[in-house]
C-alpha cells in the first residue's frame, strides 16, 4: 500500500476472526491489490505480533484509516473459504453453545486450512510398511519361536492384531515397539518391509455395484419424503437390517439429478469404507471424504474438489457437516443417536443438530436415520418437530435374530474360563457355529487385558498418578496404561505399599477375552477390533475386509463392532458382559446400553442361514435388558421416559440440559471456581430468568480428576430452550468461554 493509502484517508478496512478463544475481530487494513480477494468469507494472512496467521474476514468497510492499523498479507484463494451460510452457521454454534467465535469458525474449516502455507505434496505418498510373513497360529509355536525374544513376539502379536501389517513409524511411535525388535523379526522371516503408495484420495479404489430395486416400503418412503415440505425433518425409524442406507441412496440420488449437493454422516471411521463404497457405487467419482482419519493434505484435497464443485457428495464422520457442498440439497445423519456426533473439546456442537440449523440455512432436506433412535429423536416426533417413517421388517421379510438372556449369577460357567464370565450357554452356540463354519461376533465394551491390577495382600491398586481412575492392564505391548490421559508405565512384579511379590488382576478387557478364545478354540482365526488394533491408518478397513472375506471365524470387540456391519454369515452374537456402562452414574446409562445391545443383535441373522443373539448380564430384568431382548425401541421408551421426567429429577428431552464444568490443579479452586458458577447461575434465575432456572451442585465429577486437573460441575435445567439461550448468550458476553470453566450445552455425559 502506498504512503499516502497509510495517511488519515479513507480506505477498505477488514474485520478479520482469529481461530483463538475469542469472539470479537480484529481489524486490518485491505490493499488496494488484495481488494478483490480479501472479502467477507475469505481466508487472509495476516500479522499477529512477530508471527503471521490465517484468519477468516467477517466484514469489509470503508473508513477512516488508523497509522496503527496493519495491512493485510496475503489472501491466498481465489474464492472465499466460507459461503455466507457456513458463516451464518458458525455465529450459531458460538451462541447456542455459548463458545468463542474464534473457536465456532475454526471448527468450520479443515485444521490444514490454518496453516499460512498452503499443503502440498505428490498425489500419492510413499510409506514403509511391515507386512507379516510368516503364520504362527498356535500357543506352542509362539514359544518356540519367541523364547528369548519378548520384543519381537509383542511385534509379532501387534502387527497379527493391527490385521497383518502396519506402518513402521506407527509401530515405533505410536506402539512404542524398538526398531531392533522389528528389524529381528524380518531377519527371522516372519516379516518383511514393503514400500507401499500412498494416494491422497485412499478411498479411489472403492466401490460396490449400484444398489438392487428397492423393496415396496423403501419405495413408499422415498415417494413420501419427497412430498414432505424441504423445511420439516424426517426420521427413518428402521430395524436392523431394514435397508435404511438404500432410501438415503435414492434419496441422494434425486438430489444430485436435480444437479444439488448432499451430505451423508456416519458416526464411526469404522463405517466410513464400507459406506463410501456404496456411495461411489451410486455416485462414482463425485463422492469426496472428510474425516480425522485422513492426513491433512487428504482433508485439504477432498475439501477443495467440493468447494470447487469438482465433487457434489461427502461422505463423512461428524465434520463432514461443515463440507463446503456447493448447492446443498440434502443432509442425511446415519445412526443419529451415536454419542461419537457429540464434539468433545470446544466448541462442544453436536453434528446432529447443527445439520438441522445447516439445512435449514441452506434449504437443504434433513433425513435422520436410526434402529434405536435417541429420546431425543422420538420426542421431537411425537411434537411435530419432524416426520418419522417406520421399515419395521428387514429386507426379504427375514426375522429378527431371537435373543437368549442369560443371567450370569446363576447359569452354569465353561470351568477353565477363569475370570472370563463365559457361559455354558455361550460355548455351546459359539461351537456350533465354528462347527458349521459360520462367523461369530463377540462384544466386549472394555479394551485392555484386565480393568485394574490390585494386590492380594493389602489391596492397594494401581492408579494414574494424573488421574482418579485405575490403570488397565495391557498385554501387548505389556504396560499399565490410562485410558483418559495415555499414562503409561511397565507392570510391576511387587505391590509399591507393602512389596508383596505378586498381584492380582481384577476385571476382563477384549485382550484377555481374546486370549481365552486362543486356548478354548485354537483352530479358530481371530480379529480383535478395539481402540488398541485399529489405532493405525485403515486399520478398520484391513479387520473388516478380513471379516468380508471370510478369512476370520470370530470377531470381538468393544462397541466399534456393534454397529453398521452387514456380514450375512455372522450366524452368532454374543455379550459377554452387557453390564459393563449399565450402573454408570449418567442419566443416559441405560439409553446407551439398549441401544448398543440393539445395535450388536442386529448383527445375527442377516443372511439366509439366520441367527441368534446371546446376552450375558447380572440384570436381567432392567429394563434397558428386555428391551434390546425384544428389539423393542417402544418398550424402552414407555419405560425410561416417565424416570426422566417430573416428579422425578427432569432429564432430557423434558428439559434442555448445560454442564458447567471447573477443572484446576488445586481441589480448592476447582472448588471454589464451580461455586462461583452455581452462585452466578442462582442469581442469573432469580433476578432475570423469574426462577425457570433450576440449578444442580456444585459436586466432584464422577471422575473427579483428569490429566492432573481437579473437576466439579455444575447442572442448569430449563423446560424453555430459549431460557438456557439466555444464559448462553451472558456467558459468552461475559467472556467465560474458556479457561478453567467451561459450558457444555446438551452432554451426552456427565462423567
């Protein structure tokens, strides 16, 4: 900019947002030369003290230039990043759930696209894989191999669970493992290197044939949605296996023949390959991907093809609902009910209504879709607020698999199970299916290999020194590890209070399930599906695609595996412990446990030769256990909603719902902080609300200490969502957005 463009003259002026904990911008000087580039919506460079970042421009005007105003840098795109609506739509997430606007429009853009320089590279990149080589598929042969070489059999074991292979820094880094150990194991020729490309679009290669003609109900629905007003939601109440994903298909496809955009979110990254292939099997090449398990050049390349219009459809886990989709036509929410929708740092959103507040900004149709939709889902279907649409049967008129509930404190036990809670009843129907050469799928909700590590003596257990909670026993690599804070230390041979040389594990994760399952079926081949074996890139995609190939006779593992999976010769299911979240001080404990035990049972019995469902549970008459025994979403609700409303304590969806939650280093101010909170919230109802405020704690945490940091909350109910908005907006004008209270507007826990 020239000198006399720095003078007291007139001139452009940018309001620019920052991606930092605040809501008000910062204002900037517009060159002459950037004017055209540098508009409301567009991404600018621009200097904050001695460094220089990205920033989103939220408004343009002429006026009066201040000396003290700096010029912009640079505005690196040709169009703006943010569409008027994306705009409109991050100012909603900062109010609603009273977070910074700064922190409300970074979650808008892919985190690559902070950065000032542009991400480049090849379109496919060049990675260092371990493959295994050789097989060693019994207990005795393992010894034999590995009897001086602990290191190497953790190697082995790791790359066997992670599906067969993994990338070497992940083995490294992520696992720990020493290079040495990797490096004997190819030596021994149980393993090798192979340089493996990378593209920048993994899921290129993906597709299943287009979808078969749909069934007359699939049809009904489809014509019906299509004369339901764009403005009123529609939820799609199908059991398992109902063929929900083939009405959002066709629906889609309308949309995108109309030449509009779509949006299809699932929950897991779990589901993303299996749903992308289909997907591309209707839409081929105009599908582009958006989820945290692609790098950030991946995210910054599929998020430009739809920004650019190149691609029309995204496919994606829950910040895919912010895809730059050109002409948005329809947003479909897979499973609406998964708590993974719900953004756990801020801003706290959840991907499920902020695409009800995106389609209603863009015109877009909502379609929600679930076998156990949330309370909240069906509430607002009882009160008009959307249209529900049933498929109670599932395709080609097949049952639903009968489920067994077995009451674990009274039915005859396998003896040499040991602490693995396996039934006489379980054995049976696992071996049959072995026998008949049928899959079996086995749900634990607890990775590691034993929940806690307890001495026999004094009784003293290993804690997290940063956390109040038990550390879990892994097996491989074997480590004493947290599960909230990634604390990890080696497994002691003596208890620290009293030096007693041994201790007792307490408790079953999947690896000691699994573990059991190598000695009590030795033929069978195994995969185990947890946070631990799917930890690497595309893990998920290799175990399920194993599983597709029928390569593996028993899946197990935690709640990752009980939805979305169509394996039609998956003839088994069975819980080996439905109570493990049952108890959980959480209103929704027992919403989550129907539903997942639901969820999994749906797994059995897709395919001709049918199924059945086994549940291990010490209650088996709660009410949350009958229900998914009798696949009734009805039966739940008529027995969970009157425990949640008056006069009873109110709970969602009676009444909107905000966690205030203190965390400091000292108790004492962790305290003192949620007092502050709970004495503010008591005024803010008395003297501006007329008392519709009703104010819970303050109280310690469930877990009352996290990543060495104190937690006490506070609860705020109200039957009027505007009256939580009302405290939304004072919190957030108050500049209490952040630091060490901050809001949680409708949780989905309270631990």
């Amino acid at each position: 900019m020239s000198d006399a463009g720095r003078g007291h003259g007139g001139g452009r002026i940018a309001e620019v947002l920052l991606p930092v904990p605040v809501s008000h911008p910062y204002r900037y000087v517009v060159p002459d030369a950037l004017a055209a580039r540098a508009v409301v919506g567009a991404r600018v460079v621009v200097p904050v003290q001695r460094r220089r970042v990205i920033g989103v421009v939220l408004a343009v005007a002429e006026g009066p230039l201040d000396r003290a105003l700096k010029p912009v840098a640079d505005a690196p795109d040709a169009e703006p990043a943010l569409s008027p609506a994306l705009l409109e739509l991050g100012r909603w997430i900062s109010r609603y759930y009273g977070a910074p606007l700064g922190l409300a429009v970074r979650a808008v853009l892919p985190g690559a696209l902070w950065g000032v320089r542009r991400p480049a590279g090849p379109p496919e990149r060049i990675e260092r894989v371990v493959v295994l080589a050789g097989s060693l598929p019994s207990l005795l042969e393992r010894e034999r191999a590995f009897r001086r070489a602990p290191k190497r059999r953790a190697v082995y074991e790791a790359l066997e669970a992670l599906g067969g292979s993994a990338p070497l820094p992940h083995l490294r880094e992520r696992l720990q493992l020493p290079t040495s150990a990797v490096d004997g194991l190819v030596r021994q020729g149980l393993a090798r290197y192979e340089r493996v490309a990378r593209p920048r679009d993994p899921f290129a290669d993906l597709s299943s044939p287009p979808p078969p003609t749909l069934t007359d109900d699939q049809r009904r629905i489809v014509s019906a949605i299509a004369t339901l007003p764009t403005e009123t939601p529609a939820l799609i109440h199908g059991v398992t296996g109902s063929g929900k994903t083939l009405v959002y298909l066709e629906v889609l496809r309308r949309v995108v023949e109309d030449g509009r955009g779509a949006i299809l979110l699932v929950p897991e990254i779990a589901l993303t390959p299996q749903t992308v292939a289909r997907v591309r099997g209707v839409f081929g090449d105009q599908v582009a991907v958006l989820h945290s398990g692609l790098s950030d050049g991946e995210r910054a390349d599929a998020w430009r093809a739809l920004r650019s219009g190149e691609r029309c459809v995204a496919v994606g886990a829950r910040s895919a609902i912010f895809a730059p989709v050109q002409r948005l036509g329809a947003i479909v929410v897979d499973e609406e009910h998964e708590a993974s929708y719900k953004q756990g740092t801020a801003p706290r959103y959840h991907a499920r209504d902020v695409a009800a507040v995106r389609a209603r900004l863009e015109g877009a149709r909502l379609l929600l879709g679930s076998a156990t939709p949330s309370l909240e889902a069906l509430h607002w279907g009882e009160t008009g607020r959307l249209h529900v649409f049933a498929l109670p049967v599932r395709i080609g008129d097949r049952p639903l698999p009968p489920v067994d509930v077995v009451d674990l404190r009274e039915a005859p036990r396998v003896p040499q199970a040991g602490a693995v809670p396996w039934t006489e009843a379980l054995d049976e129907a696992v071996r049959g299916a072995l026998e008949r050469k049928e899959q079996v799928i086995l749900l634990l909700n607890r990775r590691g290999f034993a929940t806690f590590l307890q001495c026999p003596r004094c009784g003293d257990v290993r804690e997290c020194p940063r956390c109040a909670i038990a550390l879990t026993i892994h097996r491989t690599p074997a480590a004493l590890r947290c599960h909230y804070c990634g604390h990890e230390e080696p497994v002691p041979t003596s208890c620290r209070a009293c030096g007693h040389e041994t201790e007792r594990m307490r408790g079953i994760g999947t690896q000691q399930l699994e573990h059991f399952l190598e000695l009590r079926f030795p033929a069978a081949r195994l995969a185990r599906m947890d946070l631990d074996t799917t930890s690497s890139k595309w893990s998920h995609h290799r175990i399920l695609e194993r599983v597709g190939r029928r390569d593996v006779d028993i899946l197990l593992g935690t709640q990752m595996i009980a939805k979305g999976l169509d394996f039609p010769n998956v003839t088994v299911v069975g819980v080996v412990d439905a109570d493990t979240a049952l108890h959980l001080p959480d209103f929704r404990a027992a919403e989550r446990t129907f539903q997942l035990l639901a969820q999994v049972a749906g797994r059995a019995g897709r395919g001709p030769l049918g199924g059945r469902v086994i549940v291990q549970t010490r209650a088996p008459g709660h009410h949350a256990i009958r229900a998914a025994a009798h696949h009734s979403v009805a039966e739940f609700a008529a027995a969970e909603l009157p425990l949640r409303a008056p006069p009873q304590p109110a709970y969602p969806p009676h009444v909107g719902l905000a966690r205030f939650l203190a965390s400091a280093p000292e108790e004492a101010a962790t305290q003192r902080a949620a007092e502050r909170v709970a004495a503010w919230l008591r005024r803010a109802s008395a003297e501006k609300l007329a008392g519709a405020l009703t104010v819970l704690g303050p109280a310690p945490c469930p877990i009352p200490r996290l990543q060495n940091r104190w937690r006490w909350h506070v609860l705020a109910k109200a039957a009027d969502p505007k009256t939580l908005g009302r405290v939304m907006h004072a919190w957030q004008t108050l500049g209490r957005g952040s630091g060490d209270v901050v809001v949680d507007r409708d949780p989905v826990s309270l631990l």
